[in-house]
C-alpha cells in the first residue's frame, strides 16, 4: 500500500513522493481501523539512511560557510523556544488543558523526548503525543509544497555551494560506511541520545566528509526506501485512538500549529532577506518540523541541506537539554 501510493505520488509530481506517499496512505488507513505497524527497526533504518545522507553534504568548505552564520542559527533557535511557549500559552487558553500538557504538546522538540519530559512532569501524555503527531502531520502536509513553490520562482541564489561531494556507488566503501555509522547510532542509542539513528550517523558521516574521506554515496534506493519508513512509522500513529482524542483539543493544537507555521514563516523571510540565504531554505531551517523531514525536503528540492540540518540539530540539542527548566520559566512568567 505505502509503495503504491508512493508511486500514485510520482505520478502526480508531488514533493517527497517516497514520504508524502506512504503517511497519507497508512494514516487514512489507521484511522479508519486497518491494523497496522511499523517495527522498530524499519523507523531506525529509515533515519539511518537518511542521516548518513545528510552527513556527505558537509565538506570543510561547507562547515566553513555554516560557521558564518552561527549567530542566525542561535537567533533561530531562540526564536523557535519563544514560539514553542507562545503555543503552549495560546494552546492553553483554546482547549482549556492544564498547563503542562499544553506546554509539552507545543515545545518544538521531538516527540518522544517531549513525551517522557510530559509524563514527568504531570501531563496528559496521550494528549502530548498526538498533538505532536498532528504538527509533524501538518508540517508534512503544507511546508513542502509552499516550499517547492518558492523554488520553483527563483527566490533566493540557491545556494549552489551546498551539494554533496560528487562520487559513485563503492560497494567495499558502502560497507565500511554502514558499518561505522551503524556502530555510532547503536552507542547513542545505548546512551539514550534523542534521534540516535538519524545523529549518530549523520555526525560520523560529517566528519569523513569533512575530513576529505570519500568512502561511497548513498545508493538512491536505500535513501527513498529511508523515506518510505519513516513515513510508514509516522501513519501509523494515526490510530482510532487519535481519532477520539479530545477533539476541541485536537482542533486547539490545529489552529495553534497554523499560526506557529505562519509566524515561524515571516521570521524565515525576515532572515533570508537580510543574510540573502534562499528563503526555501531557510522556511524549512525555521520550521516547527523534524531534522529529517526538512533536510529531506531541502535535498529533494536541492536547497541547503546542511543549513537546514544544522539549523534543526541546534535547536534539538537546546530543547531536549533545556525543556525542564524552560517549563520552570513559562510556569513563572505565564
């Protein structure tokens, strides 16, 4: 089913056809009973793949020209803490929910982290997951098409600098590159570090590349088959049980995620316009999405991937380290 309607997705020259696809297709299908799972391991092998690829993006000269723009990438991710807790004032108006769970339910961080940190402190972690499941449905749904629209009309230079180091297929590198990248997510993953299988490997990827080591590209086909499980693993989260969850608090984190993606919009304008960077570029560096569905978009649509990467990875790290006493300050000033 998820290939099928990864194919129909082709067909209709839709973006992140390998992704779009298959959430769509297996969420309708949850959604409306359909028994169905996605094991572990097939979510870990897709961010696999996809954080090796984003690794071979970042050569020296390209860490060079991220290094310039450090300060934006700390604005951003300010900028994104602000907007999280924002949401999860607006959020608690709307639906009436108690504070922490409308905390949790808009702090821009990943959902699993923003989960356990929920069930910690007090909130209603059924609540905190779903709404997280509908942003990332949202960011999903809405951010790649308006972005291929702005690159389809020129905005910006593209930033032609950032593309990955030319190279084939080596099937003896493929295997070291795998091996080493494999071994770096199993010891995060043993060190509960957050997206272990999407940062392990892009780390250790980025410093091969960085240090002018060309072990082998990526394969095409494990990257898109990447993306079809991670969008398996996204659907099935749509289960009938989402459906039912309170749905004036389901419509509240709707209208909430709209209004973060509006402003978090403007904010990607107002940087592209003073820094020149591509302003499809920088909507997906400053939108309330996941590391790999934004970089995959920036990849697919030959924007810049590592800007994109690092500006997530940044704000990542910030909030999974910092979302405890954040929620001490929002309790005080809100």
């Amino acid at each position: 089913m998820a290939f099928t309607a990864a194919q129909l997705c082709i067909l209709l020259d839709t973006p992140l056809p390998w992704m779009i696809g298959p959430l769509f297709s297996t969420a309708i299908a949850c959604m409306l009973g359909a028994r169905l799972s996605a094991p572990v391991q097939a979510r870990e092998a897709g961010q696999w793949a996809i954080g090796s690829a984003l690794g071979l993006y970042f050569s020296a000269p390209v860490l060079a020209v991220l290094a310039r723009h450090l300060g934006w990438i700390l604005l951003a991710v300010s900028f994104a803490i602000c907007l999280g807790m924002a949401g999860g004032a607006l959020l608690r108006r709307l639906s009436g929910t108690d504070d922490a769970t409308a905390f949790f339910a808009m702090a821009v961080g990943g959902a699993s982290e923003m989960a356990v940190q929920a069930e910690r402190h007090g909130a209603v972690v059924e609540r905190v997951a779903a709404a997280h499941s509908l942003r990332i449905m949202m960011v999903v749904g809405t951010i790649p098409f308006a972005v291929r629209w702005f690159a389809a009309h020129g905005w910006g230079n593209g930033l032609d600098a950032f593309v990955p180091l030319a190279g084939r297929v080596d099937a003896a590198g493929l295997c070291v590159l795998i091996a080493v990248t494999s071994c770096a997510a199993l010891a995060l993953k043993r060190l509960r570090v957050p997206n272990a299988w999407v940062i392990g490997p892009l780390v250790v990827a980025l410093m091969l590349t960085a240090a002018g080591v060309q072990l082998s590209r990526l394969p095409e086909w494990m990257i898109r088959t990447g993306q079809l499980f991670i969008g398996v693993s996204l659907g099935t989260r749509f289960t009938p049980a989402f459906v039912h969850t309170a749905p004036r608090f389901l419509a509240s984190v709707a209208a909430c995620t709209a209004v973060t993606l509006l402003l978090a919009g403007l904010f990607a304008f107002c940087v592209a316009a003073v820094t020149g960077l591509h302003p499809g570029t920088m909507v997906l560096a400053t939108s309330p999405g996941g590391i790999a569905e934004m970089a995959l978009t920036a990849r697919v649509l030959h924007l810049g991937v590592p800007v994109v990467t690092a500006f997530h990875v940044a704000r990542m790290v910030v909030v999974v380290l910092g979302i405890a006493p954040l929620y001490r300050v929002w309790m005080r000033v809100g």
